[in-house]
C-alpha cells in the first residue's frame, strides 16, 4: 500500500513537472513539496517500529551524497557565471571565423562539444546557440545548428566527470572514476555527434553564410577570468586524484581563488565580483535537483527501486541492453532523475566503480537524451530559445541522433572489450 502511494505520489509529481507550464506551476515547487512528502510517508511506516532509527540513518546517508552535488552545482555555476559576466565566452567564439556554411557547422559542434566537457552541457548550448542568430539568416539552417548544438554538448558532457550532472552524480557517487571513463566514453560519444554531424552537412547548400559576428567587448581582465575559470574546472578531477578529497571540495577551491583575483581586479565594480555575480545564479534549478533527488532517495529506501531492478534482471537480464535501454528511456525522461533510479536500483557492491553498467549508463542518458528534443535540460532550453518544435525535430533530427546513438554504443561495447574495465 505505501509503496503504491509512494509510486502514484512520484507519478503525478512528475507529471506536473512535464506539464508546467500548462498548469503555471514551478516545477521547483511540485518536486519539493513531492520530496517532502514522500519522505513523511516513509517515516511515518516506520515511526512505530523498532528500525526508525535506521530511515533516520539512511535519510541522513542520502542527504550528505546529495549535499555534495549541490554544493558542486553552486561552485561551477559561480565560475561560469564569473565567465559570463566578464564576456568572457568571447574567446571561443573568436575562433569562429569562416563563412563555410558546411565547415561553419563542423566548428560549431566541435566548440560545442569540448567546451561542454569543461563547462556544463546546459551552458554551453546558451552560449553557442545565442550566436546562431549573428552566423546564419536562414531560419531552417539555424535550426539545423541548434538541434547539433543540443546533440553536441550532450555528447561532449558525457565524457567528462564535470561535463553533465548526470555524469558528475556517478563520478561523485563513486561510481566512475576520471581516468576510465574518458578512456572508454570519449570515442563513443564522438561517434554519437559525428553520425549526425556527417548527415547534416550534406543538407546545408554552399552559400557562404551571412554576416560578421558582433560581440560584447570583453569586460577587464575578461580573457583571463576565462582561462582561471576554465582551470579551476579542469583542476577539479586532479584535486580529487591527488587528495581523495570529495570533488567539491576542488570547486570551492576554484571559487576562493576566483573570488580573491576579482576582488582585486575590480576593487570599486560591485556588479563584476563574486556576492553580485552569486545573486544572478539560478538557485531554482538548484533546489530542483535537491528535491528530485531527494524523491528518488525515498524510493530507493522504501524498496521500490530494488524491485524495479529485479523486474528488470527477470524479464531482459542482459545489462548492456538495460544500459541501452535507460539511454533510450532518457530521451523522455529528464536523464537527472533516471541516473539517481538507477543508481538506487543497483548496488555498488554488485556493480563495483568503474563496471560496464555504470560506463553504459554515463553514455547513454547523456547522449540518449538527444534522440528527442525534450530529452534534456539543453534541448529544453534551446527549444525555446529556438522555438523548434516537438514534431520538426523527431521529422528532421531524431532519425540520425538515434543512429549515432546506436554507433557509438556499439563502439563502447567494443572498445570496453579491448581495454576492459
């Protein structure tokens, strides 16, 4: 009976959060009140009996995992918004300098897809599809651009531990490492991009495209609050390879040098230091994440999760179709709260750091969530932006994406049967 509640309680919360906008609701504020909840049921079974105390424990448990994501959150937000208020994206973009419509598509995606593994898939497809409006003037080829811009971050978030949430929750829950999972997912998931990547190139005619971009001027020292943020990033996961320290531990670390250099920098311009730049972080996403994991906590402790598991063992039992599978199943369903299921579904002690399932499952909710445009926060996000619709992107862009994301699945199969876990 509780478990049935705890289901239809998560069912109808999360429908809520697909329909937001129709109903004019914060899906913020339905998955809060749905974390709480939830939580007050599991208690409430147990506040009678003798093992109370071990909900307590476990609640305690989950909430000192997720804390250690949210403050991560709060520290890579900060460098990038630093970044951002400095104009200090203009860097990458002054490395877009053809009017090769077919070549213009490739440095696209490639900006795209490195610069995501750095920064977060979510804020790099903002950054490069903001740009699409200054490169191209034909609607129907912008749009192309920004469905590549969507499957390049995901793509290249999926192989960095600081690259996407997702992977970022596994990397932080122990269950990739750094090393192995850029030695086993970078090939795949270029392989994803570059299935599409290939295919809509031959779409695109050879007019040069249209006219010079035009930026804001780099705020002072804007170049090199770029490159100290961009370090501070990439010396998270070197952090946490040398120390054995939580990997927010490394983010803070970037956060307090930043702060310091631009206290300097700017001792009279309020607007372009830390407090300032903090007020303008989106803390709504963040209590997003808190609630949803939260949720999915619950339903790990209530046991729902393990059946699932079991469900699933009995009726597929092959984990490399499951891995796939979640990936596919994540094109629909946000790839935050599949990887948090997952990851309550399956042990660590079953599926120790670093197995195949945890590999699979990094590859493929992140770049699974492509295959639809309503996959990922990226694709969310610059659907409106773009104001691409549901139907144009399954007609135009899905059938490719689908493919990549097959091709570069075969291609971890293989390769992590070469160099093995």
């Amino acid at each position: 009976m509780v478990e049935a509640l705890l289901v239809g309680i998560f069912i109808c919360g999360y429908a809520a959060v697909a329909f937001e906008h129709r109903i004019g609701i914060n899906k913020t504020a339905t998955v809060l009140i749905m974390a709480v909840v939830s939580w007050m049921i599991v208690a409430g079974q147990h506040v009678y009996s003798g093992d109370f105390s071990r909900i307590v424990s476990a609640f305690n448990g989950h909430l000192q995992e997720i804390a250690q994501i949210i403050i991560f959150l709060l520290g890579a937000m900060t460098i990038v918004a630093a970044i951002e208020a400095h104009h200090g994206f203009k860097v990458v973009v002054d490395c877009i300098r053809t009017h090769n419509k077919r070549l213009l598509l490739w440095i696209v995606s490639f900006i795209t897809f490195f610069l995501s593994s750095v920064l977060d898939n979510l804020t790099t497809a903002i950054v490069m599809v903001t740009l699409l409006p200054r490169l191209l003037e034909h609607r129907q080829e912008r749009l192309i651009f920004a469905s590549m811009i969507v499957v390049a971050a995901n793509a290249g978030g999926a192989w960095s531990p600081i690259g996407d949430v997702t992977t970022t929750m596994l990397w932080i829950g122990e269950r990739i490492t750094t090393v192995q999972v850029i030695k086993l997912l970078f090939i795949p998931s270029i392989i994803s991009l570059l299935v599409p990547l290939i295919y809509f190139s031959f779409s695109l005619d050879r007019q040069p495209a249209a006219p010079q971009l035009r930026h804001a001027p780099l705020a002072h020292g804007g170049k090199r609050v770029f490159f100290l943020g961009v370090s501070a990033l990439i010396a998270v996961p070197v952090i946490r390879a040398c120390t054995h320290l939580p990997p927010f531990v490394g983010i803070l670390l970037g956060v307090g040098v930043l702060w310091v250099v631009l206290d300097v920098m700017h001792p009279s311009e309020e607007e372009l230091r830390i407090p300032h730049i903090m007020s303008k972080i989106d803390l709504p996403s963040i209590l997003f994440f808190l609630g949803l994991l939260l949720t999915i906590a619950a339903l790990e402790v209530s046991g729902i999760l393990h059946y699932c598991a079991l469900a699933l063992d009995k009726t597929i039992g092959n984990t490399d179709i499951i891995g796939m599978l979640l990936g596919l199943v994540s094109a629909i369903i946000d790839n935050v709260p599949l990887t948090a299921a997952a990851m309550g579904m399956y042990s660590v002690h079953a599926f120790p750091v670093n197995a195949k399932l945890w590999e699979l499952l990094a590859f493929g909710v992140g770049t699974g969530g492509s295959i639809l445009i309503i996959g990922s926060a990226a694709g969310v996000v610059v659907m409106g932006i773009e104001k691409i619709t549901f139907t144009w992107y399954i007609r135009k862009i899905s059938g490719p994406v689908l493919i990549g994301y097959f091709a570069g699945a075969v291609s971890f199969l293989v390769l992590y049967g070469i160099i093995g876990g």
